[in-house]
C-alpha cells in the first residue's frame, strides 16, 4: 500500500512539473502568441530575446507546444512603430512586449484590450503609459530604467575617467517624451561639476546623424554623452564608429554600444531586465492583469568599460573606475 501511495505522489509531483503546458494546452485549441515590438534588429537584439525566452522555457513555456512568438523589427526606423504595432494587433497576440517609450506608446494606440508589457520605459507616468507605478491601470505595465537619476551618474562617471573633461556633446532623441527629464538631470549633473553640455544635437531619425556628427566635430568636444533610447541603440554602430574616429571619449546608456566597441556605459542590465518581462508575461498568460502588476525599477546596474578602446583613445582608465565596474573588456 504504502509503495502504492509513494508512485502515486511521485507522477503527482511529475504532473505538477509539466503543469504550465498542460494547462495551456487544455484551456487553449493554440499557443499562447506572445508580440515582440522591437526597434532595431532580431541580430542586435538576440542576447535579450534569447534571455526571454529561455526565462519562459524555465516557466514552462515551451516554443512550439504551448507558445509562440510573432517578431516585428523597426530596423531603427521608428516611423513604421505604428504599423507593425497594428500588425501584431492583427495577429492575434496574446501579449506585447514592447523595448521603449515610442513603441509602447505605439502599441497602446493600437489596441486597449490587449497586455502590453514594455521591457525598458524612462518615465512610464510622466509619457502617458501608466496612470502610476502602483496601479497602472489600463492594460500596460512593465519595468522603468531609472533614466533621470542614472543620467547623473553617467557624467559623474565620464568625469572620472577624464579629469581634465569640461566640454561635453550630447546626442538625444526628442521625439521620445520621457527623454526630457533625462536632458535635464544631465545639465544639471554636468553644472554640478562645472562641466559644460555643448553642443547638444537632436536626432529624430536616421537622417539627422549627418547633421548631428558634422556640428559636434566641428565644435571639438573633449567627449561625448548619449542619451538613454532604444532608437539611438538601433544605430549603435555609426554613433560608435563616429567616436572612434573622432577621438571621443563616450560615455554610453546600455552595454550594447560597448559590446560595439564603445568606450564605457553604465546602466540596468539588460539581460535581466529582459528575464523579468518574462516573469510578467507568464503572469499574465496564467490570468494577471496588466492594471494589477505594479510597474518595476532596476535591481541591477552594471559598469562596463572597454580598456581596448580607452587605449585606442590613449587613455589611462583609473584604478577606482576599473575596481568599480562590473566587467572590463580587455
């Protein structure tokens, strides 16, 4: 009797194991389909959505049983936000993740009914996603990156790696409503330090880099700043490449410019905030409300520097920056 019992909690426990696909598979004739809204590239991107996903399979959502994906990629071009927002309306999602404030904002035209979850907002309250961090309301929540306070500690940092630093360039996207505050915890981070944030160039699309780069050469900054936004990330490479060939020290707002050969950059990580998005969506696939989940701010932080290129740039990184970090790529 009593081995009876014992094989009988045994396939209990196994039962309770394969229950996330199970259960799906019972209540839904499909998998769940779960929307990416992304702003660059599936190539760009990759170590995030891998970080998704692979936190969904640990919950129990196995691709092609009881889940799928539907990608939609700007490819940096945040004018086409709008219709592929309204195509993976179309497509039936179940849930949409979105990768910033413009493509949120997108996704939350498109429809009022289905969860939105955004992987990175600077001011979700303050741009109109959220009524406030406690309750959302509506049907979008997701995770904040802190921006305004993180800006002040991105001139901090570029001040410590240049000392002598008193001229500083700035390239940021306006059309992004949370970026505001952004610019100005920056000026008032860099007034602070006596530090000058000139010349401060916009850039709404990809046609503005031509103008941006031309007027920040010719003004000859001693480094440069780049303000937190996934559109800028999608053209990581010209804005890496025109401050290695400029000789500009930059200080960055995601570890991908570094990963590109960017100098330095210090902000959430990425890949985890990537894995709590997939804790969200699990969430709401077993029956949360977006309303109902309180936005989220960072849990982690990390300090990237890349010494190859800060010799590149003849510069010596100091002992304290490189005991602080949290990777140094040699």
């Amino acid at each position: 009797m009593l081995d009876v019992r014992r094989r009988e909690f045994i396939a209990l426990l196994g039962g309770a194991a394969a229950w996330p696909a199970a259960a799906w598979a019972q209540k839904n004739a499909k998998p769940a389909r779960v929307g990416i809204l992304g702003t660059s590239t599936m190539a760009l991107e990759r170590p995030q959505i891998d970080a998704l996903r692979q936190r969904l399979r640990e919950l129990g959502h196995v691709e092609g049983e009881n889940i799928a994906f539907e990608f939609r990629w700007t490819e940096g071009r945040d004018d086409r936000l709008a219709a592929l927002a309204a195509e993976l309306v179309r497509a039936k999602s179940d849930v949409i993740v979105t990768t910033g404030t413009p493509g949120t904002l997108a996704a939350k035209r498109a429809t009022s009914t289905i969860p939105i979850v955004f992987a990175s907002s600077a001011n979700p309250v303050s741009a109109g996603l959220v009524a406030s961090y406690a309750r959302p309301g509506g049907n979008v929540t997701g995770f904040t990156i802190l921006g305004p306070e993180l800006e002040g500690k991105r001139v901090q940092l570029l001040r410590e790696m240049i000392p002598a630093l008193s001229r500083v360039a700035v390239i940021w996207n306006s059309a992004n409503p949370g970026l505001v505050d952004f610019l100005h915890q920056s000026r008032a981070a860099a007034a602070a330090l006596n530090l000058t944030l000139q010349p401060v160039k916009e850039v709404l699309g990809a046609g503005d880099f031509k103008d941006a780069f031309g007027s920040i050469a010719e003004a000859r900054p001693h480094a440069m700043l780049v303000i937190a936004d996934r559109f800028l990330l999608a053209h990581r490479n010209e804005i890496v490449d025109f401050a290695a060939a400029h000789r500009l020290p930059t200080m960055y707002p995601y570890r991908g410019y570094v990963d590109a050969g960017g100098l330095m950059s210090y902000a959430p990580s990425d890949i985890e905030q990537f894995r709590r998005v997939a804790g969200a969506v699990d969430r709401i696939l077993r029956g949360a409300k977006p309303a109902d989940l309180p936005v989220e701010e960072p849990v982690r932080f990390e300090l990237v520097i890349n010494l190859k290129t800060a010799k590149g740039l003849g510069l010596d990184v100091p002992l304290s920056l490189q005991q602080f970090a949290d990777e140094v790529i040699e």
